[in-house]
C-alpha cells in the first residue's frame, strides 16, 4: 500500500457516517418510511429461505400478476442494519407493477463475507423456486442493492447457478444494480474501523469481490455512485466496468448532488434517473 491509502485515508474514504453528519435524520426517516409500508402495504413478512440465523425475507406483492420481480439487498457494511429498516423502498417499485422482495442476513463478526454471499444465494434460489405463489415471475428477478448490498447484487449477477443447484437456470439474474457498491474488497482489509469487525482474509477478498471474478456470460450490471460520495466510491463503480467491460456494465454513473445516503432515497423517487434505471433493468427496457 502506498502511504496514500494508509489507515487514516481509508477510513477518511470509507467511513461514510463521518463524511455525512446528519445521516441519523435518514435513518430516522427510512425506519418511519418503513414501518408505514409494513403497515399499508400488501406484504407477508418473515418468510423463511433457509434455516439458518436471519435468513428470512419479506414480499411486497403488486396486483400485476406473473410481475417482474425485484430483490432489494440492504447495505450497512455486512455488519449493521436490517431489511425492516428498507421496507421504504418497496411501495415505489409496486406501483409501478413490480413484485419486492427484501431478504435479511446475518452480520459480521458472526459470519464472513462470503457466508453472507451465500445466504443471498439461497435467498435468490428460494425466490426462484417460489415467487410464483406470490404473483411474480421467476423468469424476471432482477437485483438492487445499496452499498453492501451493491456488492452482493453484482455477486448474485457472478453466480454461477447451475453449480449451486443444478435446476437453476444459468441466468437466473438478468441485471444487477449496485447503488454505492463496494466492488473491490481489499481496502476493506486494511480500513481501521471496519476490518476488526469484517475480519476479511486475503481468501475472502479473491473469493468475494465482483471485481476480480469473470464477467457473466448474461445479465447487465448498473453500477452508480452519489456525485458527493468519496474518490473511492467512484472508483468502486467504475472498477466493475473495467472488470467486466462495457457490453456487461452499460452503465457506469455518479449520480450528482446525492451523498452515500441520500443516493438511496433517490431509488424511490418516480422521474429521478436512478428510478428510471431501476425500472429499466426490472421491465427490460
């Protein structure tokens, strides 16, 4: 490493409560957002994917039958945070036709990164195998992730299905959109206030970082970042286009004016490019 990216820049980098002061006002307001969608929302809550320590989902069906499906992966660094504190997502894409579905993890330390990837492969598979008892179509799964989840949704679009279940089709993902995804893991090794809670191995980071696996063979990624977000948070969106090329990365944007918060409320926002793009990817536009 050079002295540049020594602990104390990364952590300037990366600590994204540090470089937005009044980041408890959004999550104020997406825990208010979320428990009134949980409220007036259609929905059925806590439905188990796997037997393991949270690994349940929450569905948000639309009135459109056989919908295109959209699994929004939350973020928080695979260490905080929780899919009932993202239900605020949700009413924004069922309106305009789309079936949600929320999957929860478990966090670091208790698991690794990897074994969090896994889990959301297993949610994935589950929803593929049974998101048609809830009105959406297995055939259109499309995945939205913030940050974390940024990463676990161009992991998802990595996959390689077949291997873990040999029913699943190749493409079960057909896009993927990373919205402040964190592609590149080894920086995560060496920031100070994350790794003693990642614990991330050299391994882990060869294993579990999109950027160095094989571009798929399907499927289209989005990756975009906040225009106010830190340098490293551009180049985490811009490594997945140099790793996987442009056919496979069509999109590559910072987004302006938005902060590694607010880029996520844009999600909701009808008419805001980051709206359009997540409908793109969803209906196949």
């Amino acid at each position: 490493m050079s002295t540049r990216h020594d602990g104390p820049w990364l952590d300037r980098m990366y600590n994204n409560r540090d470089l937005v002061p009044e980041h408890p006002g959004f999550f104020r307001r997406w825990a208010a957002e979320s428990a009134e969608a949980m409220r007036t929302q259609p929905r059925e809550l806590d439905v188990r994917y796997g037997g393991g320590p949270n690994e349940h989902l929450d569905i948000f069906p639309t009135a459109k039958p056989d919908a295109p499906v959209v699994v929004f992966i939350h973020g928080g660094y695979w260490r905080s945070l929780d899919k009932r504190d993202h239900s605020f997502v949700a009413p924004a894409l069922t309106r305009e036709g789309l079936c949600v579905v929320v999957p929860n993890y478990a966090l670091c330390p208790a698991v690794t990164i990897p074994q969090i990837t896994m889990q959301m492969v297993q949610a994935l598979a589950w929803t593929w195998r049974h998101i048609a008892k809830h009105g959406g179509d297995p055939n259109r799964i499309t995945v939205v992730g913030h940050s974390a989840g940024g990463h676990l949704a161009a992991m998802m679009l990595a996959c390689l299905w077949p291997v873990y279940a040999r029913e699943l089709p190749a493409d079960l993902v057909k896009g993927a959109l990373s919205i402040s995804g964190v592609h590149d893991l080894e920086p995560m090794m060496h920031t100070p206030f994350l790794q003693p809670s990642l614990k991330l191995t050299t391994q882990q980071v060869r294993q579990a970082s999109p950027a160095l696996l094989p571009a798929p063979a399907d499927g289209k990624l989005f990756a975009v970042a906040g225009g106010d977000e830190s340098e490293e948070f551009h180049r985490q969106a811009r490594v997945m286009r140099e790793a996987w090329g442009e056919s496979r990365v069509p999109v590559c944007e910072t987004l302006p004016g938005l902060n590694h918060f607010s880029v996520l409320e844009a999600l909701t926002q009808p008419g805001h490019r980051l709206n359009q793009l997540a409908l793109k990817l969803a209906k196949g536009t």
